[in-house]
C-alpha cells in the first residue's frame, strides 16, 4: 500500500528567514526551465523539474561557475505530490519543496540562502511553509523541530487504497488549510477518524 506520514512546518514570524553568509564564489537566483535543464552537472543531468515549470512554480538554484548546483522550488498553489495526488495550501501561503544541493557543495549553507532568498520575490507576510517524511531524521535535523525560526504546524497523511488516495491531516493543518488531498476521484477524507496526533 501506498502509504506517506509528515510533519508539516513553517517559517516563524511570516518571514523567510534571514540570509546566512556564503561564499562569493556562489550566485543566486531564479532560473527558467531552459536554463534550469542546461546548466545541470554532468552526474546529474537526467533530473526533470519540467512539469513543475510547466505548473508555472519558481525554481530558485544556486550557482557555481555557471553550473546549476543547488535548487529549490515554489508554489503558491495547490501541487503535485504524484499522479492522483496534491498538497493544498490557502492564499498567503507558499510551498517548498524540491530542495536539493549538490553532494559536492554541502556544507555551504546553500539550502538556507535559497529559502531566504523568496523573501526578496514574495509578500513580506507570506509563509512559506513544507513538509519532511517523518522517517527523514535527516532531514529533520535541519529543517524539522527545534531549528531556529521553524515551527511545527501539525502532520499530515495519505494512503491509496483500492485504487484511490485517503488523507489525514492533524486539527491545526485541518484550521489552516494545509495537507494532502487526492484529486483523481470524489474526495474520500479520512480526517474525522483519524488516530494521529492532534495539536
């Protein structure tokens, strides 16, 4: 079965967190499909982010000598998780996700620029907001629960089962209007029932 548990997060105070120092050697900024696709590293050159550009979502990279070696993507709308499946979000609200650096260029703070970086193209009290596989510590570590400037909204679920998508969302993502939702039938929403954790 099909099956996905996350906590979902946000940047504090409506903003995108401060920019962290990083080196010269490194560029920011928003990149188009084109560029985005053409300027990948040799080792990684099969990556496709066009159905994202395609949705109309913003890729924010981080460059070194030309070579696209970090990204990060955007979303001010309703997104695609797979087929049969979005995370939703309301007005004032955007979603990262896609975030990645470069094994080569780790270390950096890269991923903390770019999430900073949407300050400088976003309303000033916007939230940006994301969610991490539960299973992820990783990940966790870095942008999940006890990092500076990062709150925990709630969790969020989905299940496939005979051939369509269950979600479950926690009480506060429930209030704000965040979580998963499958799209390719009649809604089937598992929320009152749910067991998960409620905050």
């Amino acid at each position: 079965m099909d099956f996905e548990l996350v906590r979902v997060f946000r940047q504090l105070g409506g903003g995108w967190g401060k920019s962290p120092d990083i080196s010269e050697e490194y560029e920011l900024r928003r990149v188009d499909c084109d560029e985005f696709h053409s300027r990948l590293p040799a080792d990684i050159d099969d990556v496709d982010y066009r159905w994202a550009f395609d949705r109309g979502d913003t890729c924010m990279a981080s460059l070194y000598e030309g070579v696209v070696v970090g990204w990060e993507f955007a979303a001010s709308k309703s997104t695609h998780v797979k087929d049969g499946l979005e995370f939703v979000l309301p007005d004032g609200y955007w979603y990262s996700y896609g975030a990645f650096t470069h094994v080569d260029h780790r270390g950096q703070r890269l991923a903390d620029a770019r999430s900073a970086a949407w300050g400088d193209d976003s309303s000033s009290d916007s939230q940006l907001v994301w969610y991490i596989n539960v299973k992820n510590q990783a990940s966790m570590s870095i942008y999940g629960d006890g990092v500076e400037g990062v709150e925990t909204i709630g969790w969020a679920a989905y299940a496939k089962f005979l051939g369509r998508y269950w979600t479950m969302r926690s009480r506060s993502c429930r209030e704000i209007g965040v979580g998963f939702k499958g799209v390719s039938s009649p809604a089937l929403s598992a929320e009152s029932g749910s067991t998960l954790n409620r905050r």
